[in-house]
C-alpha cells in the first residue's frame, strides 16, 4: 500500500507504481467518487460530443444484440438492389 501527503491546496502526487498500472499519464483526466466512505479515482477517456451517442445504454446494447446474432449465424445477406427494395417497402 503506498501513502501520499496531501498539499495545503489538497493536491496528492499519484505515486509512480499506480500511474504506470493504470496508464496515467500527464495530462491525462480522473474522476473521482466516494464510495462507501472511501475515494475511488479512474482514469477518465474523453468522448468528443459527436460521438456520444454511440456510447448510450440502448446504443450498446443494440451492438451486444447485434453481435450475439451474428456470431449465431442469425442474419441475413443481400445483393445491394434487393436490399434498398425491402428498404423501400
């Protein structure tokens, strides 16, 4: 278990050990929860706005469904016209 001083403007240095596990690199962004009584700190991926959307709940799980009929065979295959007709139907 490492220790660190907090600073009088409560900053905490991460110690080396930790950063280099999880990656964390200057620059890099955190966030930090309580959790039962404990502070929890997980390296954080910036998503840009544009491309929230695909990181919703429906929008995953519509992938995980997506994914698990294809890795069952359960999908169907077309020839470009027959599939914009059934688009258009």
């Amino acid at each position: 278990m490492k220790t660190a001083t907090i600073s009088y403007k409560g900053q905490v240095a991460i110690p080396k050990e930790i950063r280099e596990a999880l990656h964390i690199k200057a620059g890099d962004q955190v966030t930090f929860k309580l959790d039962k009584g404990k502070i929890v700190l997980e390296p954080t991926l910036s998503v840009p706005r544009s491309q929230a959307w695909f990181w919703t709940p429906e929008v995953q799980e519509k992938l995980k469904k997506a994914d698990k009929n294809f890795k069952s065979d359960n999908f169907k295959t077309y020839e470009i016209d027959r599939f914009v007709k059934e688009l258009k139907d």
